[in-house]
C-alpha cells in the first residue's frame, strides 16, 4: 500500500500542479483579449488619432515600430495562449489517467492482476447499493496447498510463478463469475446463482485443475487445494459476510484433510471459533513456556537399561490440564506454526540433554515444515554448540513422507547432519512410501518399528513375520532397530529374542517431565515376562 499511496501523493501534488499552470494561461489569454479590446475601443472613439498625434508632437518613438509592436505582441500571445491551453488539456488527460492507475493498482493484486481484498470490498458495497443486494449468491474460498514449500526451497520466483498459473487456470473454470486473490495463498469467486449443484462441479474442477503439475522452469511442482462454499441468503445474513462463511468452510476442509468441496454449516462457524481460540492459546503458551519437551526412555532389551530419551510435546496448562498432542501438532502444522514450535522445543531438549551423561542419547522428531528450509541442518547445528550437546548424542528422526516430494534436497540435508555426527534413524518404518527404496538409497543409523506393528505381533503371525523380517533387514544394512508400543513384558521378551535391539513404550514408562527422567538414568528394566516394574 504504500507503493499505490506514494503514487496518490504523486497525483496530488500534478493536480495543484496543474491548477497553477491553468491559472497562468488564463490570465495571459485574458491580457491578450483586454490588449485586442482597448485596441479596438481606441479607433472606434478616435483615441487612436489622438495617440498618434501625441507621439508625432513629441518625437517619443517613430510610430512604425509601435504599431510592429503592437502586432507582434498579439500574435505571440494568441500562439502561446493556444500552445498552453492545449499542453494543459494533454496534463489534464494525463492525470486523469494517472488516477485511473491508481485506482487500479488499489484495487488489484499486481502478480496475478486479480482483484485483491480492497476490490472485493469495493464489488461488495457496488453489489449492496445496487439492484442485486438481494439477490441469491454463491461463493467458494479455494485455499492452495504446498506453495509454502516451494517458496521456502525454491525461492519466490518458482512460487510466483505458480501463483500466476494457478490464476490464469481459474480463469478459464470460472467465466463469467467474480474472481479474487484474498492474498497469500487464498483465492475467491462468487457468482449470481442458485445452482449448487453446477457450484459443486466448478469447485471439483478447481481442485483437479490446481492439483495438476504446473511446469515452471523445466520443472513441474505439485500443490492442492481445499475449497470452502456458501450461499446468500442461505448462510450468510447478506452479501458482505459470504466471504466469512466460505472462510470457515474451507478452515473445516482443511481439519479435516477433506479432499471435496464442503459447504458452510453453522456447526462449522462455532467449530472454527473455537479452532481460533485454539491457535491464540497455542501461540501464547509457545511464549510463556507451557509447552515443554517431556521425555519417554529407550530401553536396551538385553541390559535393561536406558539408552536414551525421545523429546515428546506436551502442552499443560497454567490450570494443570493437558491439551493432546495430537490437537496442538496438527494445528501447528496447519496454520505454519510448527517450525516455531520445534525449535523452541528442540532447544529446550539440547539444554536438558547437556546435563545427562555423554552415553544418553536425545532423540528428536523433525517435521516436513522444517526440511522445507535449506537452513536447517546449519541451525541444528547452531543450536547444538549454543546449548553445549555434542552432535553425537544426537538422534533425528525423520519419516519416510518426507522424502516423496524433494528426496534430494532431504538427502543433502541428512548428510549434512551426519557429517556433524548426528545419528539419524528412520520412524514409523513400513507405514510410509518406498520404504526400502529409501533405505536403499540413504543412510540410517536406526530403524523404529512402528507401534502399529506391535501391538497384535503376538497374536498375528502375519504381523510377526513382518517384525522378524524389518529386524533382519535393519541387520543386514547395519542398523539398530527400535520398536515402539511396547506395553506388555511378553511383547519386550520376545522382541529381545527376535534379535530387536531396544524398546519404547508404557511398559517402561510414559513420557516425563526432565526433572523426573534425570532420576530414571540409574533404573533397570528386567525384560522377562513375569517383571515389568523398574528396580534400582
């Protein structure tokens, strides 16, 4: 805005401008008429003679060149009062022009030449004064998926440029309607309709058309869409909260990694209330530190004892109450906030880490968000010289997700990590993408078994012929392996003699707080069916 106001104070200062040379020419065409008049007026009532005669009496100027005087004055000011009436009428239509940019420039978003928030506004009051206030309308917010990444690893020439695409496929799904850019990634049409059913079809359209590789560059990038949708008079009182509903809409499409068009739904505005609160809560905690790293234990299955520690989020609040993790961590990565989160986290896991023997390992869960950054293996790294824990104490747990979309770029990062000599094990191994050609292609110093697995290995003999064979291959590629979910001592038994290195889970114990796992460091865990309490 302060582009489009530095260029309105441009128009003013060109108007006062032009005011002034108006002025100018007036007043000179105004002397040339008064000139032409007196002229005029002096040989009609003979003064004419009279001012001859004067001058011929006294010898004051020969009267040839008073007259050649005369004449060429007036035809000066008659040519240049023209000239200047005429350049003043080209300033006038200048500034006129100048304006209309302005107005332009206010009310449009300058990468995609879409209308932008102001002209939407703008459309909203033109529609409520007008004869089709009361008329039905339909509107869909279409939020975009992905493009965050992209402008984090491939900078903001890639993301413009598929900001572009994604405006010019829009385009053409949406004729004939009005089509806005909120901003960011956000993306508005309304039309005059009553058809939900061809509104539908358009907002599947959109989604399909977005969600198609878009080629920039000699390289094609994946993104996707959510899509949220009212009705005036149907949801929204009138025209100018149909934005807010659709608004909500897609703020419920997007809990729900819902992958069709959903419509507004007054359950859904309570909902996002609530969704907001949630987020303002989540962001103030994040500063006034009630949300710390708790600290579950690895066991080693044949000794007993710990191997380390995995750093788990936990919320509680000033009243006592704990929020799940699985409602903050989902939020934090819808609305962008999970890297903030994971740092202040990770740093604080560092700090508590740095006070446990050089043995014990910190283990910590990285997030897709943060391996969008190419800076990440060097803040890690900061981190760790700032708060004292040596590299090789610690142990980075990615899951396989992470490397469908830019395996290079993860892999770059990894090996980076490592070369530091940080450990680096793969989680919630089997229930990604590509898994062996993963860990094929990269180096993982640990393999976790997921919980999933666990739980019924027992009682299924499919289930256990899949752990047998996860713990031979991380054998084979010389890995450790881990299995989570551990809750009963039959399950920690037989993992031990299946040739599972280590164990996690309620049998040993719940994540803590860190003042309670410094004094854990010393207790054994007997791995036998018949023990599964901890002795000193």
């Amino acid at each position: 805005m302060r582009r489009v106001e530095g260029r309105e104070g441009a128009a003013r200062g060109e108007q006062m401008r032009l005011l002034r040379a108006g002025r100018a020419a007036r007043d000179a065409a105004t002397l040339v008429v008064i000139g032409i008049l007196l002229f005029v007026g002096f040989r009609w009532f003979n003064v004419y003679e009279t001012f001859v005669a004067f001058l011929r009496e006294h010898e004051f100027i020969q009267l040839d060149e008073v007259l050649m005087a005369l004449l060429i004055t007036g035809l000066l000011g008659f040519v240049f009062g023209y000239r200047r009436l005429r350049d003043l009428q080209e300033e006038v239509a200048h500034r006129s022009r100048a304006e209309r940019d302005v107005s332009w420039i206010a009310a449009h978003d300058p990468l995609t030449r879409l209308p932008n928030r102001v002209g939407l506004k703008q459309e909203v009051e033109r529609l409520r004064a007008g004869d089709k206030a009361g008329k039905p309308h339909m509107a869909m917010v279409i939020d975009v998926q992905g493009f965050r990444n992209i402008n984090d690893i491939y900078g903001n020439e890639a993301g413009d440029e598929i900001l572009v695409a994604i405006a010019d496929r829009l385009r053409e799904i949406f004729v004939g309607c009005y089509l806005f850019r909120l901003g960011g990634d956000q993306f508005y049409a309304a039309l005059e309709s009553t058809q939900t059913k061809d509104w539908e079809k358009l907002a599947r359209r959109a989604i399909k058309q977005i969600s198609t590789p878009i080629l920039v560059n000699e390289r094609y990038y994946e993104v996707s869409a959510y899509i949220g949708m009212a009705r005036y008079p149907d949801d929204a009182a009138n025209i100018k909260y149909l934005l807010r509903c659709a608004l909500s809409a897609v703020s419920s499409a997007k809990r729900e990694h819902s992958g069709e068009p959903k419509w507004f739904d007054p359950a859904i505005d309570e909902a996002t209330a609530k969704y907001a609160e949630l987020d303002r809560q989540l962001r103030a905690a994040l500063k006034s530190g009630e949300v710390k790293p708790y600290y579950q234990p690895m066991i080693d299955l044949t000794s007993g004892r710990i191997v380390g520690f995995e750093a788990l989020a936990r919320w509680r609040r000033s009243d006592g109450t704990f929020i799940p993790p699985s409602e903050f961590i989902t939020l934090a990565e819808e609305t962008g906030m999970i890297g903030e989160l994971s740092e202040v986290l990770f740093r604080q896991a560092c700090l508590d880490a740095a006070k446990w023997p050089r043995t014990i390992r910190l283990s910590f869960n990285v997030s897709p968000a943060q391996f969008s950054s190419r800076s990440f293996g060097r803040k890690m790294l900061e981190t760790l010289a700032e708060t004292g824990l040596s590299p090789q104490q610690l142990e980075v747990e990615v899951t396989e997700s992470m490397f469908v979309k830019d395996v290079q770029l993860v892999s770059a990062l990894l090996e980076e990590l490592r070369e530091a000599g940080v450990h680096i094990a793969i989680d919630d191994f089997g229930t990604g993408y590509s898994s062996l050609s993963q860990l094929s292609r990269l180096r993982f110093d640990k393999l976790k078994i997921d919980r999933s697995f666990v739980s019924s290995f027992l009682d299924d003999a499919r289930q256990a012929m899949i752990i047998r064979a996860m713990i031979g291959l991380g054998r084979g590629l010389g890995m450790k392996t881990i299995a989570e979910g551990i809750e009963e001592a039959s399950q920690a038994e037989t993992l031990q003699l299946l040739g599972c290195h280590q164990g996690q889970g309620f049998l040993f114990s719940r994540a803590v707080p860190a003042e309670q796992a410094a004094t854990m460091l010393q207790m054994t865990w007997p791995v036998k069916p018949e023990g599964n309490t901890a002795v000193n």
